[in-house]
C-alpha cells in the first residue's frame, strides 16, 4: 500500500493522501505544528505532509542525500535538525533543517 491514511481521535477517516515518493511508508513525525514526516522505504525519501494529510509541501531528502531505505525519522525544532533512521545499515543522518 502507498498511500497515507489520516484519523481523527475517533478513527473516523480525515483523509487520504498518495503520492509517487510515498513508495513504502514506514515511520512517522508529527512535528509541534502537525505536520506529518514520513520515511518511504522503496522511493527512498523523507517527505513532509501538511496537517490535513492532503498535501505534500516538500521532500526533506532523497537517495541524492545519502538517504538508504529510511524507516524512523524524528525531528527536533529545539536544535532544528531531523534525524533520519536507515534499514539494513546500522545508521542515522542528521540533517539541518533549512
């Protein structure tokens, strides 16, 4: 499934959002702003999805950015910087964030 699935508190179905970089998703971020980080392990990205769930604003990183098989990512605003987990090879990125 390629798609991300956004519920309110009650379950109900807010919406549904899918896009060509949403190959896999896997780990998820709800940033202090609600907006959603999510890591797609197969396109190999780290995408940003508005707080409706229906948007994709950008695409954090890429393969280009050392971006293997990403499945965990965390971000913290405190010291602006996204952490990015990677299946299969015992490592973390560490990005700034711009």
């Amino acid at each position: 499934m390629h798609k991300l699935l956004t519920l309110a508190t009650d379950g109900s179905l807010i919406s549904t959002f899918t896009d060509p970089e949403l190959q896999e998703p896997y780990g998820v971020h709800i940033t202090p702003a609600g907006q959603l980080i999510v890591c797609a392990v197969s396109s190999q990205t780290v995408i940003q999805v508005n707080r409706d769930g229906n948007k994709k604003p950008a695409t954090i990183a890429s393969k280009k950015d050392g971006v293997i098989k990403p499945v965990s990512v965390c971000c913290n605003k405190s010291i602006q910087q996204i952490i990015v987990g990677l299946k299969d090879y015992n490592k973390i990125i560490v990005m700034e964030l711009q």
